[in-house]
C-alpha cells in the first residue's frame, strides 16, 4: 500500500515522463476507478474498458495537474465524467425496452442494503467520536465537508505535509476503532 506522500512522489515522477511511476499509480488506484464505474454502469466488462480509459486519459492530461496531491480526487472526477459520457452516449438504448425497468430496480439498495449502510455510517460516527479531537476534526474536514489539503493546512495554519500525516494517523487510528468494535 502506498501512503500519501509516496503518491505525491510517483505523480511527480510521472508529470516527469517515468512511465513507471505512473504505472504504479495506475495500479494503486485501478480498483477504484473499476469500482465506481461499475456502480454506475453496471457491467464488468464495460467498466473494464471503461478504467483502461480513464488511465489512459489521465496520463495524458497528468501535466495538467497543478498539485501532486489533489491526484486521487483528479482521478475520480475524471472517472465521474467519463462514466456520465458513456451513460449518455447509450442514449435510448439505455432507457428502451424491460431490460432499464430490470436494472432499475437494481439501482435502489434493498432494505437490507439500506440497514447494513445506516449501521456502518453509525460505526464509523462512534469510532470518530473515540477519537481525539485533532484526529475527528481533520477527517471530517477532509472526508465530511470536503475540504482540501490546501484548505485545512490554510485552516489550521499548519503546513500541508503536516495535515497529511495528520490524515494518514487519524485514519489509521480510526481503522484500529472500527477494527476493535467489531470483536
């Protein structure tokens, strides 16, 4: 597993032209960009092709990227916008015959579903609450309202590398809550 700040490094390397560096990007971050087009389109093999894509979109357009660390959420914004181009592209086809009214139904979680996700939602707010208050509030800030490196480091008044690492602990020490409520 890499950590932050190897991502930053490979990236850099990669805006550089080391091709290797980018594949290792590409392997870090492939299942999650697998993940969420296969969420939305609903199809093993199109959202296969779909990630090779997005990888190989977003090599091209890497020495657009003007912070090495705003890489991950780069990445999935151009996931989100490549899946919504493809959705829209099947055009009627998409939306014609019983097959939609099928995979519709998928789309809604069952009840199940819907308690199993309330419950995990409900685990992770009591892990955060055990937390000491650095950690809870830079994952909130980070992962509830969506803040930047570069927002919470301004924030904070501390350097980015330091909210960085300050992340990488908190969520290690969350994973260790949840991990120790689940015995």
């Amino acid at each position: 597993m890499i950590d932050w700040i190897d991502i930053e490094t490979l990236v850099t390397e990669a805006q550089g032209g080391d091709r290797e560096a980018y594949g290792e990007l590409a392997e870090h971050f492939r299942p999650t960009v697998y993940a969420m087009a296969l969420a939305r389109l609903r199809d093993a093999d199109e959202a296969q092709e779909l990630t090779q894509d997005v990888l190989v979109h977003a090599f091209v357009k890497l020495p657009q990227l003007r912070q090495a660390a705003a890489f991950p959420g780069w990445l999935r914004q151009i996931t989100a916008r490549m899946v919504v181009n493809r959705v829209s592209r099947r055009g009627a086809r998409a939306y014609g015959g019983h097959e939609s009214i099928d995979s519709a139904a998928d789309r809604n979680p069952s009840p199940v579903e819907s308690l199993i996700a309330r419950e995990r939602a409900s685990q992770v707010r009591a892990g955060l609450d055990r937390l000491n208050p650095m950690d809870r509030a830079t994952l909130e800030a980070f992962y509830f309202r969506g803040q930047s490196l570069d927002e919470i480091s301004r924030e904070v008044e501390a350097p980015i590398g330091t909210i960085k690492r300050r992340l990488h602990v908190a969520r290690n020490r969350l994973r260790r809550e949840l991990e120790c409520a689940a015995v």
